[in-house]
C-alpha cells in the first residue's frame, strides 16, 4: 500500500515535471525583477513566495472561468533561475493531466494582472510573463487640450494690450487736435500783430539741394 | 506747416539695448556652439575672435554710421550716398522681408512648446500608446518621443516638400499670436520698440545665468563641458574652420538687412555710435560663449544620461539571457561581463550580438545638432530628464522667445523704418502701416505652418538670406570706401563724433574687410557650384528618421528666384535711375535750348 502510494506520488511528479517543461507549448515563462522594483526594500524569493505565486494564479484562474475550482497544486511551476525566472503550466483541475489552453491562461492573466502585480508589490514593467504584452492604461485626454487654455490666456492680454494701445493713441491724438485747435486761434491773433517775416525761421529743411551737391561732382 | 520731427529713441541705452537685442538672436545658442564642436572645442575661439575684429567690428561701426549720418532708412541713406546704389538698400528690405517671413515661425513653435509645458507630464517624455494599448506607437518607438512629438505632433510632417497638406491649425494659432505680439511690440515705432527692449535685451541672460547655475549641478555636465574646450588645434589648419567663423561673426550681427541703419537712423546726431559698435559686438560673442557653455553642459548630462541607460539596457539583456541574479552585474561591471561572458558562452552570446548596443560616451557627445533640431528636440530632450521639467521647459522656452521676439523687432523696423521714408506712405498713421505690414507677413507666412512647411521653412533659413546679404554688404562696404570716398565717410564720422577714425577703422574699412567678404563670397560660390543638386532632411515616417533627399525642379527654381530676386535689386534699380536719369537730362537740355533760342530772337 505504501510502496503504491509512493509509486503514484513519484509518477505524478514525474509526470508533472514533464508537463512543466521550458519552451512548453502551453506554458508561459515569468520574470520577476524585485531587486530593480524594491531596492533596499526587495524581499528575497523563496518557496513561500513561490506558494503565493501560485495561489494567485489559481485565484486568477478561477476568477476568469467559473465554475472550475483552481487549486495551488494545478499550478506547476519549473526550470527556476537565480534570475528569478520560471516556467509554469496549468492543469485542469477536473484531468490533471490535461493543461489548460494557453489563450485561456493569457486571457485570466490579462483579467487579474493588477492585483497579481499587487500581491508582489510589482509592475507590468518587473513581473513579466514573456508572450502577454500588458494593456496600458488609456490615455488620459482632457476634453479641451491643455496649451489651448494656455493660449487662450495669453492671447487675450495681448489683444487687451493692443486694444488699450490704439485707444490711448486715438486720446492722444484727439487731444493734440483739440490743442492745436486752441494754439492756432492764439497764433493768428499773434500773427496780425507780428510782421511777416515772423515764422521766416520756421522754415523746412529742404534735402533736394544738399542732395546735388553731393553727386555732382563737376 | 509744421512736419513732424523724425522720432528717436528717449536715451542711447534703449539704442544700445536694441541693438544688443537684435544681434543676440537664435544664432547664438543653435548655431555657435554647433561650430564650436565642429571645429575643435576651445580652439575655434581664435579664429572666431578675429574674425571678430578684422570683419565683424568695422562692418558693425560702418552701418550704424551711415544710418545715423543719413537718417533715414535702408533705401533711402543709400539713394542719398549715391543714386544709382539706390537698390542696395531695396536688396536690403526684400531680404528682410523674406526673414520677417519665416522667422516668426520659430517663435510660433517656441510658443507651443511653451503652451504645452504645462502639464504634468510633459507631451514629448513619453509615446504616446496605440490604438489597441498594446504598446508604443510605432512610429514614436522607432525614433525618439522628442523627434515624435517635434515632427508628428507639431509639425504633422509630410514626407517631402512636394506632398502638400492643409494648414496646421495648432501652429497657426501660434503663428497668429507671434505676430500679434510683434504688432504690439512695434505699433508706435521706435517709441514702443525702446521700452521692449528693456525687457527682451536682458531677460535671455537671467535664464542663461541660471541655467548656467543649474546646467553645472547636473550629473555629467562636467563631461560636456570638458570635451567642448579641450581644444583640437588641428582644425585650425582647415580654411573651412575660418570661413565658417567669418560666415558666423557676419550673421551673428545681423550685418546687411537694414535693421542697424533703421534703428541708428533714430539717433542724436552727435551720439557716440563708435563706442557702442565695439559694445554690442563684444557683448554678442561674449554671449554666444556664454551660451555655449550652457548647451555644453547641457550635452553632457544628455550624453551621460543616455550613455548610462544605453548600460542599463545592456545590463538588463544580459541579465535576462543567462539568467543571473538581478545583483550580480552592476552599472560599472557591465564591459567585463560581457566579455567574461562571451568567452563562456560563445554560441549564447552570439545570438543576442545583434541586440546589443555599443555604449560611448565619446560617441554621445559627438553627436553635433544645430539649428531648430538642437533647441528644439536635443534641448527637450534633457529637459524632460531634468527634475521638475515643468519649470525648466518654461524658463528655456521663454528665454527661446524673447531672443527670437528681439530679433523681429529689428527685421521689421528694417522693413517700416525706409517704407516711412516715401511721402506716400509717411502721411499715414504709424499704427496702420504696421498693421499691414505685419498682417501681410502673417497671411503669408501661414504657407510655412503647412504639413511641408518645414521644408519651405528650411529652405528659406539656408537659401533666403545668406547669399544675398554677403554681396549686398560688399557692395556696401565697396561704395562707401571707393564710390562714396574714404575721405569723404571720415570727413562724416568726425562731423558726428568729433574726431576721425583712427588707423584700426580707416584700414580695415578701406582693405580688409573687403578682401575678407570676398574671399567668403568666393567661398560660398565655389561650395554651392561643387555640393551639387541642393539637397535638405526629409523626415521618413517609416524609418522613423531624416533623410537626405534633393530638392524637386520646382524648389531649386524656387531657390533661384530667392537669390535673384534680392541681389538683381541693385543692377535693376542703377539701370532705372540711369534710364531715368538720361530722360530727365534730355528733357532738360530742350528747355534750356528753347529757352535760349526764345532769348534770342527776343528785341
């Protein structure tokens, strides 16, 4: 009785081990990068994180099909590195020796792949399952873009600067008019007093003259 | 009837600070530092320096003389030297109004750039991810997400000049407010123009001075810094070497588009313009030093940064093939791995040979990037691996604005200041003629914010103003020393300052500058005759980089109608001053015939 039970536990690790297999066709390989992610605060990688590795597949597995009941033993787990690198296939649990399609385990990992990341205290970045590329988050597009507020800003205290500009100089204008309205009505009353050689000094400088002079050089 | 006395600037220091903002533009960061790694480091400040002095001085001094003797502006001071030579000036307005043209779109993308710093990651630090969020888009991942967010996001670039698109309307929108703010910069002339300046002279310098600071604490500035002046004498033997730095010096102060004779032309009549000549060209290559330090520092950290991720992603492939523990290689044990395990496992290694990347430092920094590449994707690039990039985008790319804003000032005040000059045009408002000017060059210069704009735009940058300006500024200084008379100008100078030019100015004047253009016009035709079709970088979105690529028939008709149109200004307008000016002498000659023969038979 001993001996068979014996007998069956090695042939069902044998077996095991041999559905377990790098490059398996139905396996995926895990990496994990924790001295990177953690740096101090890394945790070393031993068979207890290894048991926790598996029971969150098996949660995974589970929460993607319903109904099947997952357990850490349908987890197989091999080929382990000092990289902190394994293979790992999964078993059904109604035929153990009958893995589960490897689209169905990708899509469970797709489904869970927060809250494993957050069982390792990791990232899509340092756990990675070679094959299943991560859904990135969606981009965040806020509905007016941010440098058109930007834009707008500016643009409307250059266009008040503007505005307050020309105004200013139409004022100025006006009142130099009004001015030159009162400065002229003064004048005339001052011209008929003074002779008419009175504004001779005000003459223009007329450049059409000095202009000859310099190119004809005669 | 009173005429309105011609404006002028409320003191010599807004003269000054205009002048100072005027040369000291984009030239100065992008280009500079670009020949400085070009032509040995440290080195390339001799033959710079005294280009300085034999070129870039005496021609600086001879503009600012002219327009403040002549007081008006490009076309009219050289109608007054001479009339036939009235076409120089012409040459100098249309070369500028090519410049106002396309300039401005430099400041329409500094403005966006600016605009899209605020955010809390900055757009151009990351891809942007697919449509199925599995991943980068490819384009970005082929390239960088600098060059992505430059060439994609910005720009929506075309594969060549001849694939036309519509009008981008981020850019512009950028384009519009460029120019209104131009418009608001110079609306009353030089009065408007002399208190901006205040402002756009010195702020470029509080940025450089702090990112000096800051460019310093980096990690690897050093490196930069170091390799850009341990001079490499032997490319001082190279003639290229000193005609890139006479080319430099020559644009670096804005010599032949009018702009210095526009804003002198707004001075006392006795205002010591000599003194500051020497100042401005001082401060102009002091800066251009002073900049490049800064982007040298700048390199560093960039060239370190990547050097150490480019070891980083080494390490990390090396860890994942022979999957050793994660603490086993170390940035600095990375070269000794390799090879330790190269030589264990030779048949594993050679498999991921074609994915490793040779890391260089040497090589990182070699990589020399000038002109709109260099401010806007290497600069962008360091920023986003800066801390706190917000602050830093916005400081670098408001210091880019203030030097490109300065520099249009002066550009339109070449173009206004010698339009003011006709009669016809001095009767209208200031604020109107501005107004259209500036509406003009933005109706226009909406062609370049199309999807193959950029091109047009490079175009323009390599063709619209160079050649051009070396001959309208040799003609220039060949009137003044021979046609107009050497004696003559110091007769001028001494009327203005009180004394004459000393021996320095009256040779260099009179002999070297001259022969200096010469040799570079030569130069420059004898490079443009050798390179060929022109070609210019076109941006392959499938590759994901620039190509060379040659300009189609059209574009190189194009380039020729640049050049022709602005240097053929002073032969057309001489034969149409000659024509009329023979017309008028006969018409003259009937008269006085008429009249004498009237005399004659009078009792």
């Amino acid at each position: 009785m001993l001996e068979k039970s014996l007998f069956l536990l090695c042939f069902s690790s044998a077996l095991a081990k041999q559905l377990c297999a790098p490059d398996a066709s139905d396996g995926y390989k895990v990496r994990l990068s924790i001295r990177t992610a953690l740096g101090d605060q890394a945790y070393a990688w031993n068979e207890d994180e290894l048991f926790l590795f598996r029971a969150t597949l098996a949660f995974a597995m589970r929460n993607r099909i319903s109904g099947q009941q997952f357990e850490v033993s349908n987890i197989i787990v091999c080929d382990e590195t000092p990289r902190v690198s394994f293979w790992f296939v999964v078993t059904s649990p109604s035929n153990t020796s009958h893995l589960v399609d490897k689209e169905e385990v990708e899509e469970a990992i797709r489904k869970s792949r927060n809250r494993i990341n957050s069982a390792f205290l990791l990232t899509d970045k340092t756990l990675e399952f070679l094959g299943i590329p991560p859904t990135l988050a969606a981009p965040v597009s806020p509905d007016t873009p941010p440098w058109l507020i930007v834009f707008g800003v500016v643009m409307g205290a250059v266009g008040a600067g503007i505005v307050v500009m020309l105004a200013f100089s139409v004022v100025q204008k006006k009142r130099k008019k009004d001015g030159k309205v009162v400065d002229e009505a003064v004048e005339e009353e001052t011209r008929a007093k003074t002779t008419d050689n009175g504004a001779a000094g005000d003459g223009v400088y007329n450049m059409s003259f000095s202009d000859d002079e310099r190119f004809t050089e005669m | 009837m009173e005429k309105d006395a011609r404006p002028s600037w409320d003191s010599p220091v807004e003269f000054l600070l205009a002048c100072v903002s005027y040369a000291i533009g984009l030239g100065n960061v992008w280009r500079f530092p670009y020949l400085c790694q070009m032509h040995g480091g440290g080195g390339f400040l001799i033959p710079y320096l005294i280009m300085l002095f034999l070129e870039g001085l005496p021609l600086f001094c001879l503009e600012l003389a002219i327009g403040q003797k002549m007081r008006l502006g490009s076309i009219g001071a050289w109608t007054a030297i001479n009339p036939y030579l009235g076409g120089v000036g012409l040459a100098s307005v249309m070369t500028s109004l090519y410049l106002c043209l396309y300039y401005n779109i430099i400041n329409a993308w500094s403005f966006w750039y600016l605009f899209n710093s605020f955010q809390s990651v900055l757009p151009w630090a990351e891809c942007p991810i697919n449509s199925n969020r599995t991943g980068p888009i490819e384009e970005c991942e082929l390239a960088t997400p600098t060059q992505y967010f430059f060439y994609r996001e910005t720009l929506d670039i075309s594969s060549s000049i001849e694939e036309n698109g519509g009008v981008q309307t981020g850019q512009a929108l950028c384009l519009l407010l460029a120019w209104v703010i131009s418009y608001l910069f110079v609306v009353r002339g030089v009065k408007s123009t002399g208190k901006v300046v205040y402002f756009t002279a010195t702020f470029p310098y509080v940025v450089l001075l702090i990112y000096l600071i800051w460019g310093f604490t980096l990690h690897g500035a050093i490196n930069g810094v170091k390799y850009m002046f341990t001079p490499k004498m032997e490319q001082l033997a190279n003639p290229t070497t000193w005609v890139n730095a006479a080319t430099q010096i020559f644009f670096s102060l804005g010599l032949g588009f009018g702009s210095l004779i526009a804003f002198s032309s707004y001075n006392q009549y006795n205002n010591n313009f000599e003194r500051q000549a020497v100042a401005v060209s001082i401060i102009n290559s002091g800066t251009s030093i002073f900049a490049s330090i800064v982007t040298f520092s700048i390199y560093g950290f960039k060239a370190t940064i990547n050097y150490e991720s480019c070891l980083e992603r080494t390490r990390i492939l090396l860890l994942n093939t022979f999957d050793l523990a994660e603490d086993k290689i170390t940035m600095d044990t990375v070269f000794e791995w390799i090879e330790r395990l190269n030589a264990t496992y030779p048949q594993q290694f050679a498999e991921i040979s074609s994915k490793l990347e040779t890391c260089d430092l040497e090589k990182e920094l070699d990589t020399a990037v000038e002109g709109p590449g260099l401010a806007f994707i290497v600069y962008s690039e360091a920023i986003k691996d800066m801390p706190l990039p917000q602050l830093w985008s916005v400081l670098y790319f408001s210091m880019l604005l203030l030097l490109g804003m300065g520099s249009m000032l002066g550009n339109i005040t070449a173009i206004i200041t010698p339009l003011r000059d006709f009669k016809v045009l001095s009767s209208m408002s200031i604020e109107l003629l501005n107004g259209i000017v500036c509406l003009f060059c933005l109706l226009l210069g909406l062609g370049f914010t199309t999807t193959s704009g950029s091109y047009w735009f490079t175009m323009f940058n390599d063709y619209g103003a160079t050649f051009s300006l070396l001959f309208v500024v040799l003609v220039e200084v060949i009137t003044v020393s021979y046609i107009y008379g050497s004696k003559r100008f110091e007769k001028d100078v001494e009327d203005m300052l009180g004394h004459r030019p000393n021996w320095y100015w009256r040779i260099m004047w009179k002999f070297i500058s001259p022969l200096l253009l010469i040799t570079v016009f030569v130069f420059y035709i004898v490079n443009y005759i050798r390179g060929g079709t022109p070609t210019y970088q076109a941006w392959n979105k499938e590759l994901g980089q620039s190509v060379v690529t040659e300009y189609p028939v059209f574009g190189q008709v194009f380039i020729g109608l640049l050049l022709v149109s602005s240097i053929s200004c002073i032969p057309l307008t001489a034969l149409y001053v000659y024509c009329t000016r023979t017309k008028r002498g006969n018409r003259r000659r009937q008269l006085t015939v008429s009249t004498v023969s009237a005399e004659g038979l009078a009792p």
